[in-house]
C-alpha cells in the first residue's frame, strides 16, 4: 500500500465519539438518529460512512462511559427545529456494549485524544462530537466487546500512552478487523443476549422464572422486539429476556406487550387459557431496573402492529 493510498484512506475513515445523556434534552434515539447543533456540523460529517461510540459523561449518575457503536449513515437539517442536524444511523449498525468502558481505567484515560501536550485532559473532552483515533477506538472496542469472553480477539492493541498525539500511525489491517467484527451477526447475537439477560437477571420477563441449567447456564433467550430482519436494533431496549416457549409466542404474536407492559394474549390463540397459566401473577412482564433498558414503547408498537395478532 503505497504513501497516497495510506492519506487516502486515513482521509476517508473518520471515527468519532458523540455524546449522549439518559436526560437528554435532544431528540436523540441513539440506534436511529442523534440531534446537534450547527457548530458541530463539519466534525459529524467527517463521520459519514463510518463508526462512531457512544459516550455519558462521568457527571452523569450511573455513568455508563462508552457504551456503544453505530455507524453514521447521513446527516439532514432537522426538519423540526432551525439551526439543527439529525445524524442517521444506519439501520441495524447499533450495538450495545457487552461491557460499558469508563472513561479512565488504571493507566490513565481511555481516549487519549482528549488529552493535551502535558498530559493534561483538555477541552476537547466536553465536545459533543469529536474525532477519535483509530487507535483509541480499536482499544475501546476491545475493551466493550469483552476480548476476555472470546467475542473479539486481540490484535496488536497498542499502549495506553500519557501524552496526546497529534499524528498518530495508520494502522489499517487493524482498524479493518475490528470494523468487520462489529458486523458480524454471531458476535452480535453473542453480546446482545450478554446485555439482555444481564438486565433481567437471567429471568423471563413473561413467566418470572429463573432457571439455571446443570451447565450454569441460565434457560432463557434474548429475544428482539423489533426484528433484526425488519432493522430493529441490538439496543437493550429492543430486547427482552425469554424462556424457549415464550420467545416462540412472541415472535409468532400469540403474546404481546402494551407501553406499560401488560402482557397481552391473542384472540387467535388455540389455548389462551394455558397461555395465561403461564405469565406471571402481575400479568405485566417483568422490567429491569434502570429505565434506560426497559422496552421502549417504539419497538413495543412495533411488534403490535406488525406481529401481533389481534
């Protein structure tokens, strides 16, 4: 790969980190579109066709640090609001972290971008939208797909380092692995029924069992509200947490759930009353406790409209 065709690329691959709060007061929904300002308009394009991770910041209660990766898709004016931009994230490109990463580990920060020549964290680290090294992604990608479990292998992570950078080395067959194994439906499906029962404490959220197999391994599945066929997302909030019979319900729409959760049972089910042996006493499914993971009434509707059978 010669000199031009290194520029070329190191131009054309731009990754970024948007900051996003649980409290925000933007239109945001981080698995379809992200609201800013103009002034950040030029940095958000240079993320176009390519990767960019999801940050709370450390002020906020609970912090989940960098907690996810999508990929832009395209930016618009916002149609609603003057002086606005909505970046849209490309349909089925979200994923959730398996393990959120914090913004300083035991070496010292994370993204050692926002750090300035003494070593010191600037300003850059309250911009909304900023650029991010290769390098710093691929350390944090590595870090939130949990390398430990096998999701994703090490390649060549490089050290933590003190002092910013300001040219940092393009190291590209790298940066290409960890890009192709966000794609990958295996890992994906891995890392989200991580994050799914994680947020249900391995239960189903239909029938409130927890059931723990000879193995340890809890029999339940992670089910998605809005479909991966129809672009639903690998978001917490698009998931819940399923025993084998209840999945199979679900994605059949013979049960179903309202925006408060009450499980709703099909008029065209065969055994309505053996279905509704098998929920709960509360006769809502069970949510988790942070109301970030909680179904998210946009999906929920979804199924109803296209999956459930009234």
């Amino acid at each position: 790969m010669d000199t031009c065709e290194i520029s070329r690329l190191s131009f054309v691959m731009a990754f970024g980190v948007f900051i996003h709060r649980v409290d925000s007061i933007y239109d945001d929904s981080p698995a379809e579109r992200y609201q800013f300002p103009s002034q950040y308009l030029s940095r958000a394009e240079a993320c176009i066709d390519d990767w960019i991770i999801y940050y709370e910041p450390r002020k906020v209660a609970e912090t989940r640090g960098y907690y996810a990766v999508a990929k832009l898709q395209q930016i618009i004016p916002d149609p609603t609001a003057a002086g606005m931009f909505l970046a849209l994230i490309e349909p089925g490109s979200y994923l959730d972290f398996a393990n959120p990463v914090p913004f300083s580990g035991p070496d010292g920060v994370i993204e050692t971008g926002v750090l300035n020549e003494t070593g010191r964290i600037s300003g850059r680290a309250q911009s909304a939208v900023r650029p991010i090294s290769a390098i710093d992604f691929n350390r944090i990608i590595a870090l939130g797909l949990a390398v430990d479990d096998g999701i994703l292998p090490r390649i060549g992570d490089a050290p933590i380092s003190s002092v910013r950078e300001e040219k940092l080395p393009f190291h590209y067959e790298v940066q290409r692995e960890r890009v192709t194994v966000l794609g990958s439906r295996v890992v994906r499906d891995r890392i989200f029924r991580k994050i799914v029962l994680r947020a249900y404490d391995s239960r189903c959220a239909i029938t409130g069992l927890k059931l723990i197999n000879g193995g340890g391994r809890a029999e339940v599945e992670a089910a998605h509200i809005r479909s991966v066929e129809a672009n639903g997302p690998d978001i917490v909030s698009n998931g819940i947490s399923l025993s084998g019979t209840a999945h199979w319900m679900f994605d059949r729409g013979l049960i179903s759930l309202n925006d408060d959760l009450q499980i709703l049972v099909s008029r065209q089910a065969n055994d309505p009353d053996g279905i509704r042996a098998m929920i709960n006493k509360s006769g809502r499914a069970l949510a988790p406790k942070r109301m970030v993971e909680r179904p998210h009434p946009h999906f929920l509707s979804w199924h109803r409209e296209h999956c459930f059978k009234h």
